[in-house]
C-alpha cells in the first residue's frame, strides 16, 4: 500500500513567509517549513499496482499556469474543538479548474470521488485541546497576513509516510502547467 495525495507545491519565499506563522501557539502541532503544500486532493492508501494509472491520469491533465496570493488564517473545526489550524488563498478560478480536473483524471481511474468540498488551503498546524481565547488571539495577531502574487507552473504527486511526530512526504512526479 502506498499513501498518495496531489498537491501545489509553494516557492520557497511563501513556504518562509508561512513558516513565520507557525509559533505563538502552545501545545500544537505545527508543520514543518519543507511540509507546506497545498492539498489538490487526498487520495490515501492505495495499491501499489494503482500507482502507474495514477500517474498516467495526472500525467494527462491539460490547465494553464496561473498565480496565487495566501490571503488570512483561519481554522477547521468549531472554536471548541478546532483540528487544524491554516492559511488561505484568494480565490482563484484556475486553481479550482485545476482541482476540479485532478478529481475528474482520478475518478477515471476508479478512485472514490472526493465528498466534501475544495477550500483551498495550507495548513500550518495540528490542533488538539486548543483552548479558545488562545485561538482568537493568534488569529487576531495574524487576520491580516497575506502574500503577494507568485506563479503556480506545475502541481505535483506525493506520497506520505506517517512516523511518531509527523508524516514526511516524497514527490513522486511532477506535472507541469501549460505556459499561457
């Protein structure tokens, strides 16, 4: 079995920039700078067989290179029992074509649709027991965090290997984006 999900990776000045958001925040769980990518789809375990027809599907995808902004902080969860604590991007037709298009190559490829909905995002950290006045308080200090434009030219498939601490990730292929 193989663990796989399908992600944009970030340049380095964002994924430095979004490092600079991750602190101020006991007890969590935060992810580490190399780590900061943002989720096209999950797709989780599957056989290793299921690898190349994968690949081949997400090798197949068409879509132009666009831009992205990280805009805000935010959390998923209820104030009581946030999970996961993360930043945004502004909203970006190409990206949601792009992810729309991953969902479509993978469902050809038998793989379970995904159900719930794309909110573009880059989680920072892993939240558990966070109490609530210390949530509002980060996300007051960060509400206004936002990156300028970069250039999105190729999205990526990765695989996740969970450890004690956290999951390290290796790209397995790279699928670049059509020059406009």
């Amino acid at each position: 079995m193989i663990r796989l999900f399908v992600a944009v990776d970030l340049p380095e000045g964002v994924r430095d920039r979004l490092a600079g958001l991750c602190a101020g925040l006991p007890g969590v769980r935060w992810v580490e700078p190399q780590n900061l990518h943002l989720t096209l789809r999950f797709i989780g375990e599957v056989e290793e067989p299921q690898f190349p027809e994968i690949d081949s599907a997400l090798s197949a995808i068409r879509s132009p290179a666009f831009s992205l902004a990280m805009d805000g902080v935010g959390y998923f969860g209820d104030r009581r029992r946030a999970r996961a604590l993360w930043s945004g991007v502004r909203p970006c037709e190409e990206l949601s074509a792009l992810q729309s298009k991953t969902e479509s190559a993978l469902a050809r490829t038998g793989l379970e649709p995904e159900t719930r909905k794309f909110h573009p995002h880059v989680t920072l950290a892993r939240l558990k027991g966070m109490k609530a006045n210390r949530l509002a308080s980060y996300l007051e200090a960060h509400s206004a965090f936002f990156t300028e434009e970069f250039s999105i030219r190729e999205f990526s498939l990765y695989s996740s290997h969970l450890g004690r601490n956290a999951a390290s990730y290796v790209r397995e292929a790279g699928y670049p984006l059509v020059a406009v």
